[in-house]
C-alpha cells in the first residue's frame, strides 16, 4: 500500500530530529559557524516534516478506529458519525501524502539565502535601460508586499531613463528561494517613448539573482584586497562630490573549476559612510565568488533538469511583457495571464507560485516517491 510505503520512508525521521535538536545547543557546535547553520536548517525542515507526519499517522489512526466501529457496532448513530469520520480522514490523505512527499525531498540549501539582484539593461538601446527600470520597480513593489529589505548597492542610469545597470541586495525570509525564478531574459513588446511612428519595439532586460553568501561560505584574503576610494557622483547633500566616501575594491581570484586567475573590480557608492560602503562591496565580493565557484553546481542540476524552470541559466529567455495585448507569457510553464499592469506593479506571487509547482512536480518526477 501507498500508506505503508511513505511511512517506510518515515522511518527514523523521529530520532534524526531528536538528534539535531541536541546537537544546536551543544557550544562546540554552536562554535562551528559553518556547521550551526547547517544544523539549524535541517532542524527547521525535519520539523516541518515531523508536524506533517503526525497529522498524517493521525488521519491513518481515525481510519482504523472508525472501520472498528463500523466492523463491531449496530446502532445506527454511532455509525453514522464513523462514516462521517472515515471520508473525512480517507479524504485528508492525499493532500498530507503530497505535502509529506515534497518535504521528503532535499530543499536547495540555498533558498533560505538574502539575494543580490542584479538588472541589466540588454537589446534595445534606451528603450531596454527604462524597461531594466521598470523591472527595478517591479520588484521593489513586490518586495515590499513581502515585508523584506531592499537596498541598492550600484546603479548606472540610462540616458532616457532606467538603468543600463542596477544592483540591489535583498533581505528577508527566504528571499532567494523565491526570487530563483526570475533569473533570465525578460523581453518586453510595446511603443517606446522615444518612438515617433506609433510601432511597436522589442527590448530586453537581463535579470540574475544569486544567493548571498556568508563569510563563512568563501575563503578571501583580505589582505590582498586593493581598495581605492573616489567621490561619489550625481545630486545630494553637501557631502557629495566633496567626501572620498565610495569605494573600489580590485582583488585577484583563482576560479577553482578553470584554474584561471582573474581580476574582480566592484565599486560601491551607496552610502555617504565609507566604511559601510566597504562592507557591501565585500558583501558582493563574496557573492561573486560563491557564485562562481558554485557554478558548476548549477550547471549540474541544469542538465539534469528536462524543464529550465529555476536552473540559474541567465541567458534563457523567460518571460514576455506584452503592453499593447496587456499580456505577460512565462515561456518556461506556458503561463499566461492579461494583468500586465497589476503583475509590473508588484502583483507577481501567483507566477512565482506556478513556477514552484511546475519545479515541485519536476523534482516529483526524478524521485521514486
């Protein structure tokens, strides 16, 4: 029975929990940074699990007990009330079946991640820098429905508008676990500003959102780290343009995968506090190479995957942004919907939440579950 294979898979989960939870308040462990962490998220998804596998030995249990009922009793009320009982449980099952089978598999230990998102502007000259922006606006509005932190770390402005780049790192509870779809190209239909024939342009943005990485994740050698500072440029207060306050960082880098060495150059002005500016410009130093250095990682997944729902392929085309049928098109689930104004006003949970069914069904599919 289906019944008695899950629970099959079940077993053990009880005392591996027991285990973990001792484990996260042992001081040596806690010491171990690196290794906390990874306790603490295994201890957050077996305790999803555990819940989940009570309701579900719950339903099973009041199956049993009202077929008992029903096998041993006549009298007509305390049959009925069994019935009720054993359609309601038998009824319960399948949900807490699928619900268990997709927490049985390994989460991406990345999800629970801040991200940095970074938007660029692609093919269609000023046209793809304002469209870049609105992508920009889009998920700040989203982000800010969610209740997380955005906080811009590098922008370059097109000259009509938008961005021909712009950086931001965002913050909250499983933000990158989230915000993996939307890594690709995103194309956009419409009639530019900046056209005088009333046609219609195609235009392009490049979306990445990688998983922001800890110290603890990669090894830097600050010491070998070249910092310049410069004043930073464009309107504000009086400290602008008259305070060394941004910062570039240079630092050489040996990719493990390649064996070659290359230059990384990031510059960050976001504050009128250099020593904050510093510490975002490591932040995105650590990012760069964690991303790097987990590329292959991705790569192996991708092609394991026979659908490009969440692969981290930056170059996929993803998404259409029709404006004159007021359509958006997700060509990784053939998803389609006619809100195009309300989904680039921030209204884009119900794509996100059809593109981790589609992932979930996928990852069905490659288990024996």
């Amino acid at each position: 029975m289906a019944e008695s294979s899950l629970l099959e898979r079940l077993e053990g989960i009880d005392a591996r929990f027991e285990e973990v939870s001792t484990l996260i308040t042992d001081p040596s462990v806690i010491a171990d940074m690196k290794r906390y962490v990874r306790l603490t998220r295994e201890y957050s998804e077996l305790e999803k699990l555990m819940k989940a596998t009570a309701r579900y030995r719950r339903a099973l249990e009041d199956i049993d007990g009202a077929r008992q009922i029903l096998e041993a009793e006549s009298d007509p009320d305390l049959r009925s009330l069994a019935q009720e009982e054993l359609t309601a449980a038998q009824g319960s099952l399948p949900a807490l079946e699928e619900e268990i089978k997709l927490l049985l598999i390994p989460a991406d230990p990345e999800d629970g991640k801040n991200a940095i998102v970074e938007i660029r502007a692609g093919t269609g000259g000023d046209e793809a820098a304002i469209f870049a922006g609105d992508l920009f606006k889009m998920y700040c509005k989203y982000c800010e429905h969610k209740g997380w932190n955005v906080s811009v770390t590098s922008a370059n402005e097109g000259a009509a508008g938008g961005f021909k780049e712009v950086v931001m790192a965002v913050s909250g509870d499983n933000v990158y676990g989230t915000l993996k779809y939307e890594s690709g190209v995103h194309r956009v239909q419409r009639v530019p500003a900046t056209e005088t024939q009333g046609r219609v342009h195609t235009s392009a943005a490049t979306v990445a959102v990688l998983p922001e990485a800890q110290p603890f994740d990669v090894e830097i050698n600050e010491g070998e780290i070249k910092w310049d500072t410069f004043r930073s440029g464009g309107a504000g207060g009086q400290n602008v343009n008259k305070v060394e306050s941004g910062v570039r960082l240079r630092y050489m880098w040996r990719n493990p995968n390649t064996g070659e060495t290359e230059e990384i150059l990031i510059e960050c002005t976001e504050t009128r506090d250099q020593p904050k500016n510093k510490e975002r410009a490591l932040s995105r130093l650590r990012t760069f190479i964690y991303d790097k250095e987990h590329q292959k990682y991705i790569d192996d997944i991708a092609s394991r995957r026979k659908t490009m729902v969440s692969t981290g392929d930056r170059s996929a085309k993803i998404r259409t942004y029709n404006y004159p049928q007021g359509r958006i098109t997700d060509h990784r689930i053939n998803y389609t919907i006619y809100n195009l104004q309300a989904f680039v006003d921030g209204d884009i949970q119900d794509c996100i939440d059809h593109l981790i069914i589609a992932e979930n069904a996928e990852k069905l599919k490659a288990t024996s579950l």
